[in-house]
C-alpha cells in the first residue's frame, strides 16, 4: 500500500463465518488476517469500515490508528441478503453516499429521506440507517457502530455532492457507417453493472437510431 494513504475505507458484504470471510469457493480470509495488515500499515491514520455479513466481528487497529465501523447487525446475529436483490445494508449505504448526488429517489417508495449539508458525517449517516431499519428496509438487521479515538472534529467520512452524477459516452462508428459522433449521457442511478450498461442502456439508442449492427468496444 502506498506509504501516502492515510484512509483505509474496507466493506465486505457477503459471507462469514468462524473460518472468515468467504472470498472463494473453499477460501476464506480471517479478520485476524486483515487486522495484522492494517495494524502493520503505519502510514494509516483512520480506518472505515463497512461489515455486511453474519457474526460481524470488530477491526483491531493499532494505538497510533482511529476506528469508525459500521455493522449491518450485532456480532451474535445473522446479516440478511434477498435473492436476486443482494443485501439491503450493502444497499442502503450505496444509496445514502450517492443518492443526493445522482438525483435519485429512495428504494423505499413515498420515502423522503435526505443527507443535507456539505459533508456525510457518522451522525448523519447512522441516523439515516435508523429512519430505514425503522421503516423496514433493513429488515431485522440493527445496524451497530464501533469508533475508537472519533470525536466531532474528525466524525466526516465523505463530501455530501450536491450535484448530478452522470456518465457521459461518445460512440463512433466504423466506417462505412458514418463519421459523425454520438453522445450519449446516462445517469448513474440507471446503472448497475457493465454488461447491462452496454447492452440495455447504451445499444438500444443506439440501434434504434441507426437501424444497424455494430460492436461496441
Ligand atoms: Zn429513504
């Protein structure tokens, strides 16, 4: 790890259990593991650490280093992932660190949660957790947080955008087709892996217009 890296931001969402955490098939990784690389990173100040999975277990960091750890669940209790659906903890935070950005609207219909002000702090994100356990969309999961060494001057953990996200796409075609260029702008709430963007978002329009096959690299 680049010796410049003073924020170490880990999020697992999958599966956990006494041998760790599920990384393969039959391959497991230990937090154990993962504590002795972190506390050996010196260079590290501040660890943020997101915990999607059963029997969630607390980072150790070392004296030097501060902790902010949010859990999906207790460390006796069981994490909760739907098929088809993924986890709604995993969910929950992609949408509290993006949702303002991307001009989006909540999972939960009729909800009019925000994150207002320039910064996402613990506090603002911890209580937007609890308005969605409250309402239901955790399920029965109660989210836990552990902080060492964190007090309201360090508590921010990322810049509340307040603008649109969007991913811009300029498409040439080969010739003979034609020479000119066609843009195209997605937002990046209507995307969620590449295959989908390519061939659901993106071919569409395009072949629509143009009546015509072509791949898209
Ligand atoms: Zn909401």
């Amino acid at each position: 790890m680049r010796p410049n890296v003073h924020t170490l931001v880990f999020l697992y969402s999958g599966h956990h259990d006494r041998n760790g955490f599920k990384v393969g098939m039959n391959e497991y990784v230990s937090l154990q593991h993962i504590n002795r690389k972190i506390q050996e990173c010196t260079h590290i100040k501040i660890v943020i650490a997101f915990m999607d999975c059963c029997q969630p277990e607390r980072i150790r960091v070392n004296e030097e280093q501060r902790l902010i750890q949010l859990s999906a669940t207790v460390s006796t209790d069981s994490a909760i992932s739907l098929r088809n659906e993924g986890s709604p903890f995993t969910k929950l935070l992609v949408q509290a660190f993006t949702m303002k950005a991307s001009g989006g609207t909540c999972a939960l219909p009729n909800c009019e949660c925000r994150i207002d002000g320039p910064f996402i702090t613990i506090d603002s994100l911890s209580h937007y957790l609890e308005i969605h356990r409250q309402n239901g969309l955790l399920r029965d999961m109660e989210p836990e947080k552990s902080l060492i060494k964190i007090t309201w001057q360090n508590e921010c953990l990322a810049y509340n955008y307040s603008y649109k996200v969007a991913f811009r796409f300029d498409i040439v075609l080969p010739q003979p087709f034609t020479s000119k260029r066609h843009r195209f702008e997605v937002l990046a709430t209507t995307v969620n892996d590449f295959d989908a963007l390519i061939q659901k978002i993106l071919f569409p329009r395009f072949a629509g217009r143009r009546r015509c096959t072509v791949d898209l690299i």
